[in-house]
C-alpha cells in the first residue's frame, strides 16, 4: 500500500462537497490487519475536519470487526459500517442477529448495517436492529423506493437526539478535537529581542468555541452502489447515497443531489441520468474499472489485488468514454 498516495487521494476529496468519507469497502478483505491500521490513520490524519469518516468492516468473527472498529475510533473515525461475515449462508437467522448485535455492544463507535445483494437484510431484522442504542443507520445497495418505505415503516419510532452545527451539518469528532484544542489556546512565542528584559514568554490566542445544537433524527437510511433510481430514492426521503462511482467522480455524482436539494426536479434527473451510463458500465467493470477512473480523472487508483486483475485496452477506453463528460 503507498501511504503517500492515499493521503494525497484523501486531501483532494476533501476539496470536493461530499459530505464524508467511506474507508475500506472495495479491498477492506484483502488487506493485512497492520495495512487496515495505517490506511485508518492517514485516513484520519489526512482527511478535512468537518468531514465525517466511516470504515467499513470486513471480518467474519465479531473479535476481528470490534478490532476494526477500536482502530477507527483511534483513527478519529466517525461511525463503522457493518455487513454480514462472508461466511452468512451458513448461519441461521440467530446467529446473525448475534453477530450484528455483539459488534454494535463492544464498538466504541457507533455501527451503519451494510445491506447487499449476496446478503440482503430482511426489513424485519433492520427494525429490530435499529432499535440497539449504537445502531444509527443503514446503507442498502438494492434499496428501491418500496423497500424504502417499508424500511422507514418498520423503524417510525426509532428517534435520536444528535449533535449538528449552527446550519445542520454533522459534527465530527475531529471538529469536537479540533474545538476542545482551540479552547484551551494555540500558543506562541514572542521572542527575546521585542522584550525589554530579553526573555522569551509564552502567549495564548483566542479562538472561538465551536457552536453546536442538537437535532432529533429518525433511523436514517442511505442509497448505496448503484446510480440507477437514486434521485427517485432521494425524492422518497433518503439521507443520502454512497454511489460506487463517486471515488472516481466524486463531483458529478455530487452536482446530482445539490440539484434535487436545491428544489430542481428536472435537473436533477437530467443529472442523475448523466450518471446512469457510467455508473453501469463500472459497476460491470468491477473493482478495476473504479480504479482505473480514479487514476484518469486525478486520483491514485492502481490495479487491483490479485487474484482481480487489472482492465485490458478495450476495459480502459469504456471507463474513459463513459467518463468523458463527468470529470472533476
């Protein structure tokens, strides 16, 4: 892993208005458990401050993903996203339950459920979920609009009181840091020379306090993965969306959302559907073809870990076609 690499990847999508960061998801599997610690730390160190950090969790046994967690929370990650073990055909509806539920009473930090197509959560089991003190959403890559409504049907109860800033936007835990170090004082010197008895003193500046208020929250529900449908989804109530083509375009996949939220129906569609082709034709592409998106529009992406193999001329020209109109 180029640690270099990933901080700089890093400190350019804190350029971009995505509201945060999602670590670990494609890979997460793949790496040792010191390269998961060192990705998290640059990741944490790197990343802006009012950006809100997740790691995703890819460990079949509960000791190993409570591990991760406590990592992310040393890192000054935000919340851990949690799916089923790789090994979820072979358990019974208890034993997942337990997994879930044992990972989100150890975490130091709070737990978003990942849903997928291999291991789609039944609702039923979200709504029971939902209802753990330390269970605070949901991501869902097959989420449609029904789906949704059902979701939001079986967790109407669920409230939370969180804290945002002044204009609603989340408070993470470095700006809860960064507030508590510029409350206490940045200190400086004055040197001996502009002092009459020549000796050197220490000054505290000022700074103000970080404003906050509180806002109660339902369960909250995000779209994941794919681009298809998601301004309808956004239109039905989601959160938000975590789309698998915005490590590689992280600002065509924004322009969509700021659109809908801007009170743009049909301008948001029209971007929404710009999004569609490209979406698609990575998704089929898999891990390599986001990667190699990545390093055409300005990021570091590099090939894939083996056994995934790296895109051929034909799979290279398709990311760069569909890519054309949607870079940074």
């Amino acid at each position: 892993m180029y640690l270099r690499k990933l901080e700089y990847n890093v400190g350019r999508y804190s350029l971009t208005p995505a509201a945060g960061f999602v670590a670990l998801t494609a890979e997460g599997s793949m790496l040792s458990d010191d390269e998961v610690g060192d990705a998290l730390r640059v990741i944490g160190e790197a990343a802006a401050a009012e950006k809100v950090l997740v790691a995703a969790i890819a460990k079949d046994s509960v000791r190993g993903a409570v591990a991760i967690a406590e990592q992310a929370a040393g890192a000054g990650f935000d919340a851990v996203l949690l799916g089923a073990p790789a090994l979820w055909a072979r358990l019974s509806s208890k034993e997942l339950m337990v997994f879930f539920e044992a990972v989100a009473d150890a975490s130091p930090l709070p737990v978003v459920l990942s849903s997928d197509a291999e291991c789609a959560l039944p609702v039923e089991m979200i709504a029971a979920l939902a209802r753990h003190r330390n269970v605070i959403g949901l991501y869902d890559d097959g989420l449609t609009v029904e789906r949704y409504r059902a979701i939001v049907a079986a967790t109407k109860d669920v409230k939370r009181e969180v804290t945002v800033t002044t204009v609603f936007a989340p408070v993470t835990r470095r700006m809860v840091l960064r507030g508590r170090r510029e409350e206490q004082g940045e200190a400086g010197f004055l040197t001996a020379e502009s002092l009459a008895g020549g000796t050197a003193v220490a000054m505290v500046a000022t700074a103000p306090a970080l404003k906050t208020r509180t806002k109660v929250v339902g369960f909250q529900v995000m779209a994941a993965g794919s681009a298809r449908g998601v301004v309808e989804l956004l239109e039905a109530g989601v959160a938000g969306a975590m789309l698998a083509m915005s490590a590689c375009a992280p600002q065509g996949c924004y322009e969509a959302y700021v659109a809908f939220k801007d009170g743009d129906p049909a301008l948001a569609a029209e971007k929404g559907q710009r999004l569609v082709e490209a979406d698609a034709a990575l998704l089929e592409l898999g891990v390599a073809g986001i990667k190699y998106g990545c390093d055409w529009n300005g990021y570091f992406g590099g090939v894939p870990r083996l056994p995934r193999l790296p895109l051929d001329v034909e799979g290279r020209a398709t990311v760069e076609r569909v890519l054309a109109g949607i870079r940074n």
